[in-house]
C-alpha cells in the first residue's frame, strides 16, 4: 500500500491490505481514527483508486475536476454537497459522515 500527498509518496506499508480485504461495514477515517487524534486542518478533496497509480498519474491529474465515474475510481470525496458533504461522488456508495467538529466550508 502507498500513500501520496500531493503526488509525494508520504509512506509505503509492504503487504498491507487493501481496501477491498476489509468487510464492507468496516469503519474508516478522513482526518481522524478510532483512538480520537485528529487532523488539524483542511481537506478539500480525497480519491481512492482501485488500481494503481503511478506518480506521474497523480501529478498530472491531481487539479483536474472529476465527476466520480472515472475508470479504476473507487470512491470520491470532494465535500461539495452542502446537504451531505460526506457524500461519495462514485456510484459506489461510499458515503461517509462528518463527525465531531468536522464542518464543510
């Protein structure tokens, strides 16, 4: 598994599972985790692809506006609905919550 911010790799974990080894009911969090640190900040927008991307990929198309039916996207939280900001804009159904102090401004 690899993470990129930004299009920087910020971390590798070799062997670790992947969003589709989880239940489907699995709990998981944008800016926070179960143990109640959080993130500080803001996010404008997360994308978790079900296939690889490379670096390249990312920087290139990491301004871009998308629309949520992207091939190899599996889910899209651009914060921009007003009534369910956790909406996920995929056809998946991803749909999360704001919790706590979470706001969409």
């Amino acid at each position: 598994m690899r993470l990129y911010f930004n299009g920087v790799l910020a971390g590798a974990v070799p062997k670790a599972p992947s969003f589709a080894d989880f239940p489907a009911t699995s709990q998981a969090w944008i800016g926070g985790c179960a143990e109640g640190y959080g993130f500080t900040g803001g996010i404008d927008e997360v994308r978790v692809w079900a296939t690889a991307r490379t670096r390249e990929e990312i920087r290139t198309n990491m301004f871009q506006r998308l629309s949520g039916a992207e091939e190899g996207l599996a889910a899209l939280w651009n914060f921009d609905d007003p009534e369910k900001p956790g909406r996920d804009a995929t056809p998946n159904g991803f749909d999360g919550e704001m919790m706590q102090n979470a706001s969409a401004q």
